[in-house]
DNA sequence: CGGGCGTTTCCTGGTT
DNA sequence: GAACCAGGAAACGCCC
C-alpha cells in the first residue's frame, strides 16, 4: 500500500543527466545485479521505511552488486552501513529467497553463466560511480574506511585469536566458520592441517569481500598463497590440485 | 619522506 | 581446452 515518497517514481535522472531505471532489480537475480539494480533496491528499502535516501551509504556498496552481494554476510552489510546494514541485509535475502544457503552444503549454483560478477556492462548499464570501473589506472580512492570492524564479535565464534586481515588467517577462519566450511574449503585432514579449497572462486570472492575489492579472483588469490610456501605457513601438498596444508609456522588451526 | 611487509596484478610457461 | 600450479616482476596500500 501507499508507497509513499521514491517509490513512486520509475526513473531517477542523474546529475550527469542519465536516465536510471529504478525497477529493474525486481526482475532479475540479485546475483545478477550490476551497480543500477543496486541502486534501485536500495532507494526501494528507502521508501519503504521512509529512510532519506542520502542517509544509506550507496557508496560503500557500489563494489558490490552481483554475486559478490549475495555472498555478504548481516555483518558485511554492517561494515558498510551501520545504521541501516541489517535492514538493508535482511531487504536483500528476501529478495533473494529463491537461492542462498542459510548454512553449510549450499546448492548448486542454478544455471546462471554470468561471466563476471559486476560490470557485466553489456549494452545499457548505466554507471553510476565511475570510478569502481576504470580499475587499472587509477584503483585510487576505493574508500576502505570502513574496515575496522573485526572486532564486533561476529567472528568470536570460539576462541578469540585477534584474527588479523592477513590471507592465511582468513582461509583458517573459513575452515572454522560452517557457513564456509564444507561447502567452500574442508579439511581433508584435520590432524595434519590438509585442507582443500573447493569452490577456488567463490573463495577467491570471499577474500576480495573481506578485502574490499571485488576483482580478486582465484589465480591472484593463489598467488598469494603461494608466496607462503618460503615462510612455511602454507605449503602446497604433493601434486593434489587445490590442496595445501598448513606449515609449522601457521597458528591457532589444530583441532583443539 | 623512506623502507618493508603483504599482498595484488600481470604474465610466461608448464601440468593435469 | 579449461582449470591449476610456479614464480618473476612491478605496483600498491599501509604501517612504522
């Protein structure tokens, strides 16, 4: 009933005078989203609670439309705004009911073939910040401003190491977190820190999630992995594709 | 400002 | 041919 205020309008003209289509997110996947869906979703959520507009951080979300959106967590939406992060997450997961695991042994993906998760800018997507696409160049100000916020207890689940933002902590949080566990890496052996990644990309995106950059991907994140082989604190396993082990100088991953 | 760390990005080449 | 694995190089962001 009465929508009142944004909600009624179809089209928002942008100062560079584009013409945005504020309904398109209703008719696609949310994993299917670009940058204009995102934005239309979210000044949808701002009508219908009578929020302003201006108050939703737009900005800190901009990265993160398509599939790399529908793997944020209530606490990713937080990070990003901590006034309206949880409407805005539970907003989201309605929209998206038809897909995502509320736990562990997810499903299997659907049929979607979506080559890249954002700028899949086909033919009419139009941009709103254009920063975020012309990557190289100028990768400037991508606004990490709101990153310190591990410590809000939403990874405490046992044990409180300080969990850095270093890789090799992030792939061991993951081993320990059921939302991640079996479904994107398992253990392959517990005892001796044998673990394996198995979906390489959708691990890669968590780490760009948690990384605020949604360009990572499993060739560079493997890079970095790899760069761990000298210090001992992950080791590669004989010739076991996406299986790697932790070495005598990772921490806090044994059993108990 | 400078240096170092921990990646990130790119790339060539080899393997499964 | 796709998806991985190995590393070298260079560029970056951040911290001290």
């Amino acid at each position: 009933m009465s929508r009142g205020t944004l909600s009624s309008v179809r089209f928002k003209t942008l100062p560079n005078s584009v013409r945005l289509d504020l309904e398109t997110f209703r008719s696609k996947k949310t994993e299917d989203w670009n940058v204009d869906d995102l934005i239309g979703f979210m000044i949808y959520v701002a009508g219908k609670y009578r929020v302003p507009f201006e108050e939703l951080n737009v900005h800190k979300f901009s990265g993160c439309a398509g599939k790399f959106m529908a793997l944020m967590s209530e606490e990713n939406f937080k990070e990003r705004d901590p006034k309206y992060g949880t409407l805005l997450f539970r907003e989201f997961r309605n929209l998206c009911s038809d897909a995502l695991p509320r736990s562990a042994d997810d499903q299997r993906e659907a049929p979607c073939q979506s080559s890249s998760p954002e700028s899949t800018g086909t033919s009419k997507t139009v941009r709103l910040s254009p920063k975020e696409d012309e990557r190289r160049s100028s990768r400037s100000a991508t606004r990490r401003s709101a990153t310190r916020t591990e410590n809000d207890g939403s990874e405490g689940k046992r044990g409180h190491h300080k969990s850095g933002n270093k890789l090799w902590e992030f792939i061991r949080d993951t081993l320990k977190n059921p939302e991640t566990c079996p479904s994107i890496v398992r253990w392959e052996n517990r005892e001796e820190g044998i673990f394996r990644i198995v979906e390489s990309e959708k691990m890669a995106q968590l780490w760009g999630l948690k990384k605020n950059n949604s360009r990572m991907t499993y060739e560079k994140l493997s890079r970095a992995m790899r760069y761990y082989y000298n210090s001992k604190i992950i080791l590669p396993v004989s010739g076991r594709r996406l299986v790697y082990k932790f070495g005598p100088h990772a921490v806090d991953w044994k059993p108990a």
